[in-house]
C-alpha cells in the first residue's frame, strides 16, 4: 500500500475520533457512513458496479474513506481503498486542462487564440479555426467523437496500409492487444488527419466532444518541451504526492493493485486490466489528453483539494487563484451551456434524472463524470471534494445502473445533508 494512502488511513481514524467533534458527533458521522453503506450495498446487487471506492474531504480533511464488493463479479478479489481505477474522461480535467491552466499562467497560450495557432499541419480546417475557449467548453460545434479504430478498417475487416499490423516490427511497435500492433506514427498519419477533416457546425450549439482533447499531448510537448506525462509530473503530481495518478499503470503497478474495466468484444477482444479502456486512447498507446489516466481515491483527491485551496499547498504557488476561478466558471451560461473550461458544471436548471451530482451543489461548483463510471466533484462554497470511483463497464458497458439508480448524486447529496446539518449548530 502506498506511504500516502497509509497516513491517511490513520489521519482518518483520527479525524473520526477528534476533528468529527466539530462538525457533528460520532454517531451522526456513523449514520452517515451507513448510509452510504446501504446505498452502495444495494447498487453491487443491482449489477451497477462489482465494486467502488469512495472518498469525500471536508476542509481538506478526510469525511468518508470506503472501499466497497471487488474488483469483478467473480468476488474473488477485494476493493481497497488503495486500488487503482481507470479514470476515463476524468483525464480532461486532471491532464489537459491542468496542463492547459499552467501554460495559461506562463502566458504561452491564450484562450481566444484558434487551435490551429498552436498545432501543426491543421491549414486552414473548419476545425482549426475553433477557440481553445470555445472547444475547451464545447460550445465550438465540433463533431462529439471520432470512431477511430473503424474508420481504418477495410470493408472486409481487414486493417488499412500503416494503421495496424498482426506482428511487432520497427514501423509496428507498438502492443495494443495480442496480435495487434501499432504504427509509430498513427497520431500523425491518421488521428490527426481525421480530427482536421472533421465536420464542425456553422451555428454551434453545446455538444460535448473530446476531439481537441487528443491534441493536447502535442501542445503540451511544443510549448514546454516535455512530454504531457512528464510534465504533469513535474508540474503537480509529484509534489502533490499523487502517487498512483499515471497513463499505462501496467508499466509501474502490479496488476492485483488495478481494477480490470471491461471485457472488449469489439476491438482488442480481450479483457481490459491495466491499459486504457478508451479506444482513442490506446490507440495514442495509452496516453491521451482525452482519456488514459489511472490512479485511486486518494491520490485523485489531492489535486482537486489543491484546486479549493486557491492553488496554494505546502508552500507551493500551483495556479493564481483568478486562473481557477477562470476555468471553473461557466463560459456561455447564456448559449444553454453550463460548461466551464474542461470543468463539467452543474446543470443550469436541476434535473434529478439528468444530473450526476447533488442537487445542492452550489453554482460555483466544478468537477467531471468519466464513462467507466468515475466522478469527481468539488464545491468552494462547501470546501467539498467527493470522489467515486468505480469499473460500472465490467464485463461490459451494456452496465448502466449507476445511472437508472442515480447512484452518485444520492451519495453526494447525503454529504451536503450531514454537513448542513452540522453547520447550522
């Protein structure tokens, strides 16, 4: 288990028997925790999910900190709480639009400035001439998403010339699944490629896509001269101690410490455990603004701590707080877009089966949702950061009662209930 996780399991038990005093009692904290017991329980017989973690901080202190049912329906191997999830989308706020705030600060990108000004070989695209502002709240008419992996099949199934070959070799060296080999240059040669060609809408509307987001990599590597996983590192994970936050975990954890994701019928035709689930991403071997990043409760937890705390921790100026306050905040409220810059926002008018998070969580609130069931949601007002973590795609995506049960908005809500009620005494 990691040094972190380890100090802060015993934090816990120390926050329960102290720091709980000022907030409520033991057993209203107890309640609580049942609360979310029951609620969870219910959810794995259900089939939303073999199993989660879930974490939530008040004032940067630990308020819930459970594992719960195992890795796969099986029950063969536990959940902890130090295991290893697959964030799926939750990669957009915590890769690219962190690395994205940074160059902002440094003054190396503006917002308004289109995304050909910053990646190469776009010309003169329809999708080029988007903002970053504008493709960073997907309000730039850009086409949702891209099915890479069969826009370079044949129509007798068979791969293109230099996409994917059945063997290893110096142009194909890249594994993606057993008998699946990976051109060196397929984000040149082909992601790329189709990203220009991509129809964009003359009169754009919201409609969320993850397009831009695959470029992110290149921009990072252009105006800093490192590559996006170093430069995360360098710039937060480190020193925020986000030990397990990382693309390709396979390449640095044991697989018993990493949840498998899904059985992949389709595409890679075999199960998923320890490399991305995202097709896009493996097909950019694992690392990708879009999806790609891993990592537990946490450690996911600390850098959205970090976000509520003005981007200041341990002696460490990590953003000006007008920076977050930028990308937190919804841009085009007045298009019907509750979006903020890569933040997910909650919606304008509250929709109990539309929603993913609280109906309390305040309008200053920001966070992201990843498909393979994942949420991280953080309030300023409440000095709240909740994090679910879960594999709701095992054995397959066909899973979708997480959603039917509105799963983590009822967990979420009971938080804001007790800490109201703590509050008002």
């Amino acid at each position: 288990m990691a040094y972190r996780t380890i100090i802060f399991g015993l934090f816990l038990i120390f926050f329960q028997n102290v720091y709980s005093q000022k907030i409520g009692s033991p057993a209203i904290l107890e309640k609580l925790q049942k609360d979310i017991d029951s609620i969870v329980n219910s959810a794995i017989s259900k089939e939303a999910f073999p199993g989660a973690v879930i974490y939530a901080s008040y004032q940067g202190k630990p308020l819930v900190y459970q594992s719960y049912g195992f890795h796969t329906y099986d029950s063969l191997d536990h959940v902890y709480v130090s295991d290893i999830y697959d964030l799926a989308s939750l990669t957009k706020v915590m890769a690219s639009t962190m690395a994205l705030m940074k160059l902002y600060d440094e003054g190396k990108i503006h917002l308004d400035d289109q995304i050909n000004d910053y990646v190469s070989g776009l010309g003169w695209s329809k999708f080029g001439k988007v903002t970053l502002r504008e493709a960073l709240a997907h309000q730039g008419g850009i086409k949702s998403w891209i099915r890479y992996y069969t826009e370079i099949q044949k129509k007798n199934g068979q791969y293109k010339h230099n996409t994917i070959a059945a063997e290893y070799s110096e142009d194909f060296p890249i594994k993606i699944s057993e008998g699946k080999y990976l051109h060196k240059d397929f984000y040149e040669k082909k992601i790329k490629k189709m990203i220009k060609k991509t129809s964009v809408e003359e009169n754009p509307q919201y409609v969320y896509s993850g397009l831009l987001f695959y470029l992110v990599p290149e921009i990072v590597q252009s105006l800093s001269g490192q590559s996006l996983d170093q430069y995360l590192r360098s710039s937060f994970y480190d020193s925020l101690y986000m030990e397990t936050v990382c693309f390709n975990p396979a390449n640095h954890f044991p697989l018993h410490r990493i949840v498998p994701t899904e059985i992949d019928t389709f595409f890679r035709n075999e199960p998923i455990h320890g490399t991305v689930h995202d097709e896009g991403a493996i097909l950019m071997n694992g690392i990708s603004g879009n999806a790609g990043l891993f990592g537990n409760a946490i450690d996911v937890a600390a850098l959205w701590e970090m976000l509520l705390s003005d981007g200041f921790v341990d002696g460490k100026q990590y953003f000006k707080p007008s920076t977050i306050n930028l990308f937190t905040a919804t841009q085009y409220g007045n298009l019907d877009n509750r979006r903020g810059l890569g933040f997910d926002k909650p919606l304008l008018e509250y929709d109990e089966a539309k929603s993913s998070v609280a109906k309390s969580a305040g309008v200053r609130s920001f966070g992201h949702t990843g498909y393979t069931g994942t949420l991280v949601w953080a309030d300023p007002d409440y000095e709240l950061v909740f994090v679910f973590l879960s594999n709701r795609v095992y054995p397959d995506r066909t899973h979708t009662n997480i959603y039917k049960y509105n799963v983590r908005p009822t967990i979420h809500q009971l938080i804001y209930d007790y800490l109201d009620l703590q509050l008002e005494k």
